[in-house]
C-alpha cells in the first residue's frame, strides 16, 4: 500500500540520517557558497575569486571571506597576491590573509610555494577541517569556498559538517567536462545542498585582430546541461587573455578591470 511504502521511505531516511554528521555553523559566518566543478582545468578557481570580488563590489557594506579547500592545488595565494603564513590569536586560531578586502585563507599559505602535499586522505581531511573550524573569520556575510574538482571526500566532508547556502557549478561547454559537471551537480542534490546554477567558462574564444569569434570547446553544452538539470546559467565567460593573465598576476578582472566587457 501506499501508506506501506511511505512508512518504509521515513524509516529508511531516519537509519541514514544517523550516520550522517550533524551540521555545525562556521563561527561569524552568514552565508557559505561553494563553487564547485567535476572536472579540473575549467576556470573554477578564477570564477570563486572574481565571485567573491563581485560579491563584495556589489555591496561595500557587505563583508566577503574566500577559503580554498583545494589541499592538493591551492591557487587563491597567487590569484589573489597573497603570502606569508596566518598570524595566531590568542585563542590559536589563524587570521585569514586580506586582499581587496577579502579574508582569505588557504594551504598555500601553510606549506612552501613549491612543495607539492603528499598526504593520504585523512591528513587531508584534518588540514580541511583545520582550515573550517580553526580560522578567526571574524563577522563574515558571505564565505565562497573554492572546491577541489571531483566528487570525493573533501566536498562529501564540506557538505554534510557545514551548512551551505548553494553550490555553483562550473564546467566549459566540452562534452567530458559536462559528464562531471553532471556528477558534480547530482552530488549536491544527494547531500541536500540546493544547486543555485551553472557557469559556462571559455564558453567563445574572439580573435584580437580580425574579431572572429570560434567556439574552441563547443558552444551551448552548458546551456543544455542546464536544461536536463532545470538549472539557471549563472554566467557566460567567454576564453579572454585579461581573464587569464589578471588572475596570474594577482590581480583578478573584477578588481583591476571592472569596466571590461570580460
């Protein structure tokens, strides 16, 4: 009977939901967005960096922190000119690193530059949860965390210990970069974090000179992902060398640029 199989359905979400760990706030945080991709290569880090820039640009009032909790690639110290190691409080709590107004912290700055981390999964686990639980992040209204790419234990431990507002999803219009966006979104749905939409990165590639325009990775792959996912495109970006080189520098487009087209 109906009644039968909706008892069932409640018995069996009640047996999973003890396993699960019990969500707990990031002290002085209001609001948690993680963007996130499947696949790496794709832009996800410059889109978390401008997007905490834009986000603070919006609204001065508001004040906007960005982690990266990519422990095996850390990039926002570079992206965002930053070095140096966090100072301690005297509750022992490191001080996020500031740049353009945004706290920021990162293993990059725990760990030289050059030196790669070989760890297995749990060190890797401990230096997420340090980098959650153990950051002085103030009075924060917005925190943009810069997922690793993949569908593994860091972004399964993020989801389901700390409350999130929404995912943001970004892939290229390429075929094998839509089969993991795809794996990425689903993820976030099976953890109960809402999916607030995608972003097409290096969607159009325009020729300085002549102004053609070519679609180097395809051109509506995201646009039809959207569709199959009855998701929202959050933003189109297209393959721009200000993009590219402002990020490298330090310097991302939404701060050094903010009139571009790009």
């Amino acid at each position: 009977s109906s009644s039968g199989d909706e008892a069932l359905r409640e018995k069996r979400a009640r047996i999973l939901s003890r396993g699960l760990p019990k969500q707990k706030p990031i002290e002085g945080v209001k609001q948690v967005v993680v963007v996130a991709s499947g696949k790496g290569g794709v832009g996800k880090s410059t889109t978390a960096v401008n997007i905490a820039l834009a986000l603070a640009a919006n609204d001065s009032a508001k004040e906007v922190g960005l982690l990266d909790a990519d422990i095996y690639g850390p990039s926002i110290p570079k992206m965002m000119n930053l070095k140096g190691n966090p100072e301690l409080t005297p509750k022992n709590l490191m001080r996020p690193l500031k740049n353009y107004g945004i706290a920021c912290m990162s293993m990059g700055f725990l760990i030289e530059e050059t030196a790669p981390v070989v760890w297995r999964g749990l060190m890797v686990m401990s230096a997420v949860e340090k980098l959650l639980r153990q950051v002085d992040w103030g009075h924060l209204d917005y925190l943009v965390i810069d997922m690793p790419p993949g569908t593994g234990d860091v972004q399964l431990s993020i989801s389901q210990n700390i409350p999130i507002a929404g995912a943001v999803i970004v892939s290229t219009p390429q075929d094998v970069a839509l089969l993991d966006a795809h794996k990425g979104a689903e993820m976030f749905r099976k953890v109960h974090v809402p999916v607030l939409g995608l972003v097409q990165n290096m969607s159009v590639f325009q020729c300085p000179k002549c102004k053609h325009e070519t679609h180097i990775f395809g051109s509506d792959g995201v646009k039809d992902l959207a569709k199959t996912l009855g998701l929202d495109i959050l933003g189109d970006v297209p393959l721009h060398i200000n993009i590219r080189e402002t990020c490298d520098s330090g310097q991302p487009v939404v701060v050094s640029q903010p009139q571009s087209d790009a």
